[in-house]
C-alpha cells in the first residue's frame, strides 16, 4: 500500500487529531519538493521546517509523506480559529463563487464595510472609531505612521527595543533586529526612534520605572512636540513574547495623551483572541488612539486593518488611504468566518485555558531543565526564555537544539527574540487538549536529551 493514500485532500477541524510520523522529517516527498524549491525559489525566502504540507486543521498539519505534525505555531499566529476552519471555508467559498475583485477604491461591497464595523465593536475602547483595510501587517503599520503624521502634523515616530513591525522601508526601520530583517537593506527611512522596553526577565524594573525610562528617552533625544505616534506590540511578537510589567503601557499610554501622541497598539500577533483577550491591551486597561490588526483577523486569507478614534483616521484626505487590493472581499468574508467562529467557539476563554496548561507543563519543566530562565506570555502566547543556567545570558544554541529536537518528534516550534534564544508556543485555539500536552511531554523528552 502505498503512503500516499494516507494524505488526505481537505483539511479542517475533522483531520485526525493525532501526532503521526511515518517517515523521517523531512521525508521523502518531502525532500523532492525541496530540491525543486531550491531551484526556483529565492534563497532569502527561508522556512522554520521543509515539511511540505498537504492539509491542516485543528492542531496539525499533515505533510505530503503523511505524517502528521502537531502546530504550535499556527502560521505565525494567523490560523487562531485553525486550518480551514468551516466558518471560514463555506463563506470564502461563497463569495469567490458570488465575485472575487473589484477594488474597494472603484466599486465598494458590503463585506468590506462588515469588517471594519465589526473591528470598531471589538477593539477596546466606546468612542466612535473607523477603520482602513489592507493587505499585510507592515502595511498596516506604514498606514497607521500615515494617518498619525496627517492627525498630527509631525513626523517622529517611536518605537521601543525588540519591536518588529514588519520588512517594508519604513516598518524595517521600526523593526529592532538586523539579521535577518535588515541587513544590506538600507537606507532606511527616517524620523524612527527607539526608545528602552519594559523586559521585567531582563531589566527587573516595575512598569512605572521602566515607563519613565522610556519616557526620559523620547523627551530628551526626541522632543514630544515632535512626535506623531509611539508604536509598540502589547505583548512583544517576534522580539520574544515579553509582557511589560504591569502599569508600563498605562503609563506610556498617559504620556502619549498628555502630549498629543498618538499611541498605536501594534496587535497584529497578540490581537483577535491570541492573548486570551479581544486586543492584549485589554489586559492592561488600555485604550490605544490606533490599532493594527492582519494575522489571525481573517483565519489565513491575508487581510490587515488599522482601526481607532473617528477623528483620526477622518484627517486623512479622501483618496489618501488604499490600494488595489486591500479589503480583498475574499479576504473579508473569511474574517467574517474567522470572527464568528471567535465568537461562537469562545476563543477568548478557549486562549486562557491553553495559558493555564502551556504554562502549567512548562513550569514543571523548568523545575527539572535549568536552562528555562523564565516562563512567559499571554492566552495561548506562550514562551521559555533558554539562557545559561542560573544567568540572565541567552543560550540561542540550546533553544535551536529544543526546537530542531521537537521537529524530529514532529512538533511544530517556532523559536524568537533578538537573542535567538526564546522557545515560543502559539497553537490553534482549537488544537485539543490531548495534543497539547503530547506536545509538552516531547519538549520534555527532548529536553532531557540537551541539557
Ligand atoms: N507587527 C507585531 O508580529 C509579523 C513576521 C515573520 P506582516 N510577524 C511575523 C517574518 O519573519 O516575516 C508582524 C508582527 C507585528 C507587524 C508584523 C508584520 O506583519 O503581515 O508579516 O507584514
């Protein structure tokens, strides 16, 4: 009998359940697409692990040899609902059916005007709010510096250590981390200043401490007068999954009022669930003027959106804000599904019952693993922080060694941080129980073998 008979054609909640490995990984089908890849594809195009999928659904992915991994990455964050979720599947199919494009900017559709009413409900905050659609995350940042500049008439932005906001001219240089995302591609754009992070792992400092560190830096190097916005991610993304003591965005959020910056929450990763919570900064009680949003808004299909104070996105001249695509009405009705399926499924509760668990295992790993400085995160935005035991140095060799461990046993991880050295755990929200924590018992495996 041959493997592929076992690889199933459609993937979705209804895909077994179950860590399967029935060839090395990468296996061999696997391994043939990758000599053709690296024939066609450009080498700066990189991928975590060359297991080349066929389906996904729940919390795996099943590759093109059949075996079947278990996503603790979900795609970066994006498939929050899971792989093909059926909410997202039927209305996505429906609408490529019913038309596929016609540009927003020439003649509008209702899906369209959907997303951004039901983005101004979910985001924190009862003022009147509007929102722009588009395409990616950095498109999204570089268009919320836009209508914070117009709203303001300044030009400053600040941005904090270990931020990422994306690859494109201005968000690379909002990005904290040269290699990979920078290196060779500058010059970068101008008036983008960095300011310390609150990284309680790193600096010990509580979050009014860390604010006015932050603070002290924008006033003196920059001139609040000067300031359009202060951009910053609730919950560090790819700089490492810190969460900034507690009071520090408050603070920041304070300063930006009292000044008229504009503070824009970056929630592309932490937003639409992941943290247990609609928007991280939720968490803190903060009401951010922006908000950024792509990733897990529309379960897959690329879809990203800067929503925040009427007032603000309105200073934008008409024709101002756009492009061909943003607002792709497949896109829409597949957040539409997303949002729904968030809704119905409870993912909010769904993301702190994988905190309780995630950080359960890990902890008592970290009892027995000395190399885990430090378990943190939000909702199902978990990570470890490797380091040399006992120290505050990061170990990016032994977190590779976890992660590259965990991929053989068919564990999908994703590493992080300006260090290299932060283990991160982001599975589907809808990924069982069971699976979680055959996943946690692998790392441990592994672990066991490294340290
Ligand atoms: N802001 C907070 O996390 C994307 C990038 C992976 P795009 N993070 C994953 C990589 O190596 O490219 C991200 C984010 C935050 C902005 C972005 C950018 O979103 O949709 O990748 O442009």
């Amino acid at each position: 009998m041959s493997i592929t008979q076992d690889i199933p054609a459609v993937g979705g909640p209804e895909l077994p359940q179950e860590r399967r490995l029935v060839t090395e990984i990468p296996g061999p089908a696997s391994r043939a697409l990758h000599e053709r890849r690296t024939a066609a594809v450009a080498a700066g195009v990189g991928s975590v692990l060359p297991v080349y999928v066929a389906a996904a659904g729940g919390g795996v992915v099943v590759d093109v040899d059949g075996n079947s991994l278990i996503d603790l990455a979900s795609g970066i964050a994006v498939t929050t609902v899971g792989n093909a979720a059926p909410e997202v599947v039927s209305r996505v199919s429906a609408q490529v059916a019913a038309f596929t494009h016609t540009c927003f900017m020439v003649a509008p559709y209702d899906g369209y005007v959907e997303v951004c009413e039901r983005l101004a409900d979910l985001t924190p905050g009862e003022h009147a709010k509007k929102a722009a659609l588009f395409n990616s995350g950095a498109e999204a940042v570089e268009n919320a510096v836009k209508v914070a500049r117009v709203h303001t008439g300044r030009s400053a932005v600040v941005v904090v250590d270990h931020a990422y906001h994306g690859r494109t001219n201005l968000t690379m240089a909002m990005t904290a981390k040269n290699m990979p995302y920078k290196q060779g591609f500058g010059p970068f754009a101008g008036e983008v200043y960095r300011a310390p992070m609150s990284y309680p792992f790193r600096d010990g400092l509580d979050g009014r401490t860390a604010a006015a560190r932050t603070i002290d830096v924008v006033d003196k190097q920059v001139g609040a007068e000067n300031v359009a916005c202060l951009v910053i991610e609730p919950v560090l993304g790819e700089g490492g999954f810190v969460v900034p003591a507690p009071g520090y965005l408050a603070a920041l959020a304070d300063y930006c009022r009292d000044h008229g910056i504009v503070f824009v929450a970056d929630e592309i990763q932490s937003g639409m669930c992941r943290t247990g919570a609609w928007f991280a900064c939720e968490h803190e009680g903060v009401v951010p003027d922006l908000v950024t949003v792509a990733k897990g808004v529309a379960g897959g299909l690329p879809l990203a959106a800067v929503v925040g104070r009427a007032e603000m996105m309105d200073s934008v001249h008409a024709g101002g804000l756009g492009g061909t695509y943003g607002g792709n009405p497949v896109a829409c009705a597949a957040a539409l599904g997303a949002i729904a399926t968030m809704e119905q499924l409870d993912l909010n509760a769904r993301a702190r019952e994988v905190e309780a668990l995630l950080t359960g295992r890990l902890r008592e790993l970290a009892a027995t693993f000395p190399p885990i400085g430090e378990v943190r995160g939000r909702g199902a935005m978990i990570a470890i922080e490797v380091v040399e035991p006992g120290t505050t140095n990061p170990d990016a060799a032994t977190a590779s060694r976890l992660s590259a461990g965990c991929h053989q046993a068919g564990v999908l991880t994703l590493t992080c941080g300006t260090y290299g050295n932060i283990l991160r755990f982001l599975p589907p929200l809808v990924a069982p129980d069971a699976l979680l924590h055959e996943a946690m018992d692998v790392l441990a495996e592994v672990a066991s073998t490294v340290g």
